[in-house]
C-alpha cells in the first residue's frame, strides 16, 4: 500500500509518499509561497527522492493548484516515482485540532468535514489550512480515493479531567470549550512507541517523557501507553519558553502589560506568541544555532535564555515523574532535542536524584536524526535521543484505516 501524507499550511503544502511495504519514503518535498507572487530566482517547489534535491519556482495560485503540482511531480514529471496516481491507495491529512470530538485518526466523510471546520475557533489558522488540504486533494483526486484525519491533539486525549481542566469558571469549557489538548500528539505517539520498542518492552508496561523541543517545543508524560498530561495547553503558547512563544506566564503579568501599553488582545497575542521566548530573553534570534554561536562567545543574554529554557523543561519532567509515580525513559526528539548538545546535558543535569547520569561522549556526537542511547541499559532511567517521524505515524494510523475499509 502506498499512502500520501500531506501537511497543510495557509501558504503551503508539504508531502510525502510513503511505500508501507517497507515505509520507505519514495518522494517527499513541499510546494511554498502557495497565493503569493513568486521573485525571479526564487524556487518554491521542492522535490527529495533519496538524497537528491531538485527545485524549481512556479506560481500556484491556490491550494488545488499545488496539489495537482504535487501530482504532477508525483506522477508525471522529470522525477516521476509511480505511473498513476491509482497507485496510491490513500491520503492522510495532518489535522492540528480535533477538540474533543475527534479522539482518534478518522476516514474523512462530508460530516466529518463539517465538524472539523466547526472546530476552527480553536485553532483558525491551521484548521482552515488544513481543510484546505483535504477539499484540494478531494477537487483533484474526487471522493474515490479515501482520505483520513490525524489529529495532532488525538494522543493527548486519554488525559483525565483533573489535568485538562482550567480551574476557570466552569462555563466557559461548556460553551467554548476552554482546556487543555495538547499539541504535538503524533510526535509524542511515534517517538514514545519507539522507546517501548528500544527497551525491548510492550508501552503497557512503561512510564515514558517525551520532549518535542524545537522551535514550538511540549512535553508528554505518557503512563502506560496513555498520555497523562502535556505541556502545552488551549493553543501551542501554553507550557514553557519556545522560539519566539513565551510558554506559561501569570495572566496578571498580561492584563498588566496590556494596561499599561495600551494593547489590544491580539496585540498582546502577537506578542506573546511571535516576540518572546529564547528570541526575546537573548535578543539575537529563535534559532537555537544562533543561540549556540553567541553562547561560546559569553553572551549573557544568550546564556540566560539557555539557562531558562534547560531550568523550565527540567521542572515539567520533575512534575511528570511525580505525576506518573516514577519514569523509566525519557526521550529527547525534535530539531533541538536532537540536536542540542548543550539543552540535553544541562535538562540531565537536573536528575541525579532519578540516577539520570548520561554518557556526555554520546551525548556531544549524536547528530540530528540519528538514534542514541545516553544511558546504560541496566539504569533505572534510561535516556534516548530518537528521531521523530510525524508523517511515518500519519501513514501508520491511514494505513490501518484504510484496510478496514
């Protein structure tokens, strides 16, 4: 079975084919600047088939047009990886928001359609994108190719109410639906049955902490197979310091800006979710390179902003364990937790009162993408790096639809 996963943003369109006869990726790139003017020289089609790149710039006025770009590429072009698009048997959409209506991957229908749109107050910017996605592949391809929803808060929603719950007046979860969801679900879900799988052990029978720190950044405690809780919270902002989002703030210190800046709400949303986090506190960037570079030249700021950051993501995994009862692995994934030689060092540092004292050899080679144990088998608490694969997991839970169908 070969399945397309497409992942849709307002402006672009990412993709990639997967064989599930041995989840091989047979193409993969995106098609950007989707509805904008494109500059001379300025290449916005991506294609990677193993590890060669080719671009080239094109202007697609509307989704529908990248996905029949996609197509092109896919089935017909220079790069061509299949003779028809009969050979795909499905398409699987990443969904960012399901609310609590949509707990698990789901075959798209009409009314399903009609209720993921209902739920894009929740999150407007990406659930608008993401049907766009879908209604694209639906005008090209028509409805004889089934389609399915993975819901990116999906993992997240075996939490029990007294994790997902505000202590809010209760109204407002009646009528708007304010709590918890968490984000990152597909990320969290692969790279904690991938530990399982390391440890040689069914997920039943383990307690695992999953960190997805990149530039939007959470953290799932994961008991027994089942998410218990998660960082982030109502939208991505919630949790602790990101890129360029703040994490968790006292409300007061908002309502107090706010007054006193004289601010609109999505002023201060702006603010909160674009100008803070690692990029406000180091004043240089939202790039953990960046942060990296000025950090061995003794940047205070940039010292500072690392510093809070491996402090803040410490704390959750220290509540999790008290949450769980205990922990047996704990998974750094995602660009910086795959890559940050530094951020995992000093998080470990914080948890020799678990026994976690890794292997800094290990620890200052693993590159992104490659796979690490920075523990000992035999420790108590085992520490991995593992790479995530959000689109691998999406073929995953379309592919076992799809062959109930």
């Amino acid at each position: 079975m070969k399945i397309l996963v497409i992942n849709c943003g307002s402006s672009s369109l990412k993709y990639q084919l997967i064989d599930m006869k041995d989840e091989s990726v047979l193409c993969k790139g995106a098609v950007e600047r989707i509805g904008l003017k494109i500059a001379g020289g300025e290449e916005n089609v991506i294609i990677k088939i193993n590890d060669q790149k080719y671009t080239y710039d094109k202007e697609l006025p509307t989704h529908t047009d990248a996905f029949n770009e996609v197509k092109y590429i896919l089935c017909e072009g220079e790069h061509k990886v299949v003779d028809s698009f009969d050979e795909i048997d499905a398409i699987g959409h990443r969904i960012v928001q399901g609310g609590d209506r949509y707990t698990q991957s789901v075959i798209v229908t009409p009314k399903v359609c009609d209720e993921v749109e209902e739920l894009a107050p929740l999150a407007p910017l990406h659930t608008h994108a993401n049907i766009a996605g879908y209604k694209a592949c639906l005008n090209v391809v028509g409805p004889e190719v089934p389609q399915v929803f993975v819901f990116d808060t999906a993992f997240h929603s075996t939490m029990p109410p007294k994790a997902y719950m505000y202590a809010l007046p209760y109204e407002y979860y009646e009528k708007y639906s304010v709590r918890r969801y968490g984000f990152h679900g597909t990320s969290h879900k692969f790279v904690s049955h991938r530990a399982a799988d390391r440890i040689g052990k069914n997920i039943k029978d383990l307690k695992i902490i999953t960190c997805h720190l990149g530039n939007g950044s959470s953290i799932a405690a994961v008991d027994h197979g089942k998410v218990v809780d998660t960082s982030m919270g109502f939208t991505p902002l919630d949790g602790f310091m990101m890129g360029t989002r703040s994490g968790g703030v006292d409300p007061s210190a908002v309502t107090f800006i706010m007054k006193n800046e004289n601010l609109s709400p999505d002023e201060m949303d702006a603010i909160l979710n674009k100008q803070s986090g690692v990029q406000a506190i180091s004043g240089i960037s939202s790039d953990d390179r960046d942060i990296c570079k000025a950090q061995e030249k003794g940047d205070e700021r940039a010292i500072l902003a690392h510093e809070m950051q491996a402090y803040e993501i410490a704390k959750f995994i220290g509540s999790y364990v008290a949450a769980m009862n205990g922990v047996d692995a704990i998974v750094f994934t995602g660009g910086i937790g795959e890559n940050g030689v530094w951020l995992r060092s000093k998080v470990c540092s914080y948890l020799g009162y678990l026994g976690v004292h890794i292997n800094e050899a290990v620890n200052s080679k693993t590159q992104k993408g490659a796979e690490a144990e920075l523990t000992e088998p035999t420790d108590n608490v085992r520490v991995f790096i593992l790479a995530t694969d959000e689109e691998l997991m999406i073929a995953r839970d379309t592919e076992e639809l799809v062959k109930s169908l």
